[in-house]
C-alpha cells in the first residue's frame, strides 16, 4: 500500500470519529434538555415487563403483565355507580295473588328496566296461552313490587310471571305451557333479558295431580222444592219470598245470596231448563226450584247448609211445595245428617292438602 493510501485511510477513520463523537454530545444536549422540560423519564408501560400497580392489598402488588382497561364509575354512569344491578326482593304473597301451589311462575329479568310497551307484550304472550294467568313487577325507581296487567304504565326491571295449573276447566295442558315457555324464551332473547321458567314435566305433573284432586271434592250440595200440583209455582212469588231472604238476581238468571265479601253462600235457580231472567221472571212459572251449595267454595259450609235446609222448609211451606234430594225423595232429619257428614269429609281433605274451603285459592280453584 503507498503512502498515500495510508493518508486516506487515516483521514477517513479520523472524521468518522468525529462524527460519533459530534452525534453523541448532540444526544446528550437533547437529552438533557427534555428531562429539564418534563421532569424524570418514566417506565413505559407497554414495553416494560412486569409493571408495579398501585392499589391492590397492602397499597402496591404486581400484575400478570396486561394492563386492563379501567373507567371511571362517575364518568361510566353519569355520577352514579355502574355496578350490577342489585337483586330485587322477593314479592310479598299477596300481590297480584300469585300462588306457586297452583300456579307455574316464570321470572324474566333485564339489567335495563323494560319499558311499559315492551311489558305489555310480555303480558300479552302470556295471556294468549288460554289459562287464568297474574303477573307482578319490580319498579326499580320506587323499589316495590306491584301487580300489573296490560295497561302497564310502569317501567320494569323483573317480572313474575303465573299461569294456573287447574281449575274447573281442567289441568294446564302441554300445549299452553310450551306456548307460555316458548313465548317467553323469545321475547327475552328479543329484550336481552334472562329467563327462569319451571321445568315442564313437573309442572305437567303437578297440574294433572292438582286437578285430579279438585275433581275428588268439588261437591255442590242440592235440595230442591217442587210443586205439588199442575200449576207450578208463579215466578213473581218465587222472587218475592228469595228477595226477602237477601238473595239477588244475577244476570245469569240466578238468585245469589252474598257473604259479607260478596263471595256466594247459596244459589237458588230453576230445576227447568228456563233462567230465571230478571226481564221474563215476573211472567214465569216452574215445576220446581233448587236451592245450591257450592261445598268447595264457602268457608263456614255448615252455617250455610244449615240456612239451606231451613230455607228449602219455609219456601216449601209457603209455596205449599215438596222438599226433596236430587233423586225426587223427600228429604229427612236422617238425610240431612247424612249430607253434613258428607260436607264434613269434604273440608277436611280440602284442609289437609292445603286447600282451606272459601280461601283464595279454593276460589281460584273451583272457578
């Protein structure tokens, strides 16, 4: 290599050194210019690998290594908490008298309460499964629980909801109840709701149980007066003497005689095909008259056979009539002893399966 070359090399290694010696006091300047600027240099969380965290046990703890986003409740809800939303209390019984010994209740729930609209479809599915139904609802705002049906004004945030499994119509059947859990299982995918809905098979079950049970003891105690002669008696003096007893005529074409809760004690109707309607009873006339109890139906059922029996005596009397059973022979000291005993057994197992006689579920019951 000449002299030269060796020069060159020399003078190029030179100014390369310069330049980094140059570029690192620059570096240094900067450096020291952006920590005057911005106080001390900190860790970058996105790089480093095991970050401190504040504010766990003990004021400090370490993470996984992710970093989890956060927002702030004030700033998520306006001021207030955005927390879940706390469990509603469980309704009293009594409201919208929802009874889960003959009822099957469903529970829908919503984070955001539903609207009244949206309630009132809800409601409306469950009545167009074709059985005696009642719903309650949570009102978040006031913090109670109310009957509702649908002309709904309030806003929810959960709903019970009942159908009833029996009545004198019949067990709930198959088709209603998968109506009833289809609906809802529906409408709460639409209304981004949760859904708790009773297990089919048992409430089949229950409901085929229930009604097999009311069939056994829904008795209706009957004596009847019946004329004597070809005449008949005159429906104007039929309705004369009941009026005066405290029966009314009901548009059924019925004489019904009221508790103090306007619940009915006794019937009286006519044993012929004809209603007693309140326009043509004045002109009517009839072989015969029943007076009926309703044994599921009346609390003090012996009170009320009593003033049956005494009451079938005097029209007997005073329409110069014949008391008599249902099988036309004339009623006796010994057969109403045999009748009481008969309405005797019939509260006892009422009340031994739960089903107190008058109460508000034998009067949904036998309905």
């Amino acid at each position: 290599m000449s002299d030269l070359q060796i020069s060159l090399l020399a003078i190029g290694a030179l100014v390369i050194v310069c330049v980094l010696v140059y570029n690192n006091v620059q570096q240094r300047r900067l450096q020291r210019k952006l920590n005057e600027s911005f106080g001390d240099p900190r860790a970058d969380v996105l790089i480093d690998e095991r970050p401190r965290v504040a504010g766990l046990a003990g004021g400090q703890g370490e993470t996984d290594g992710r970093i989890e986003p956060l927002l702030d409740s004030a700033v998520a809800g306006g001021g207030a908490s955005t927390g879940r939303v706390a469990d509603a209390p469980e309704p009293p019984a009594s409201i919208a008298n929802i009874d889960e010994t003959i009822d099957c209740v469903a529970t829908l729930s919503s984070g955001t309460p539903l609207t009244a609209s949206q309630v009132s479809e809800v409601l409306s599915g469950v009545a167009a499964c074709g059985r005696a139904w009642r719903a309650a609802g949570y009102n978040a705002g006031s913090g109670r629980w109310e009957e509702i049906n649908r002309a709904v004004t309030g806003q929810y945030s959960r709903l019970r909801l009942a159908l009833q499994m029996a009545n004198r119509g019949g067990p709930l059947s198959a088709v209603q109840l998968g109506a009833f859990n289809d609906g809802l299982n529906m409408l709460a995918t639409r209304f981004a709701a949760s859904i708790q809905l009773p297990d089919a098979d048992k409430v089949l079950a229950d409901a085929k149980a229930l009604d097999d049970f009311c069939v056994e003891v829904d008795v209706a105690i009957g004596i009847n007066v019946i004329t004597t002669d070809a005449e008949g008696f005159s429906g104007a003096r039929v309705r004369a003497l009941v009026e005066s007893e405290g029966f009314a005529l009901e548009p059924d074409g019925v004489f019904h005689l009221e508790d103090a809760n306007a619940n009915t004690l006794l019937t009286i109707s006519n044993q012929e095909a004809a209603p007693f309607l309140p326009e043509v009873v004045s002109g009517m006339t009839t072989k015969g008259i029943t007076l009926l109890l309703d044994v599921p139906r009346v609390a003090d059922a012996d009170g009320a056979l009593q003033r049956m029996f005494e009451l079938g005596r005097s029209l007997s009397v005073t329409l110069k009539g014949r008391l008599v059973d249902d099988n036309r022979a004339t009623l006796t000291a010994s057969s109403m002893d045999k009748i009481r005993q008969q309405l005797r057994d019939v509260h006892a197992a009422m009340n031994a399966r739960g089903v107190a006689p008058g109460s508000p579920r034998a009067l949904r019951l036998f309905s």
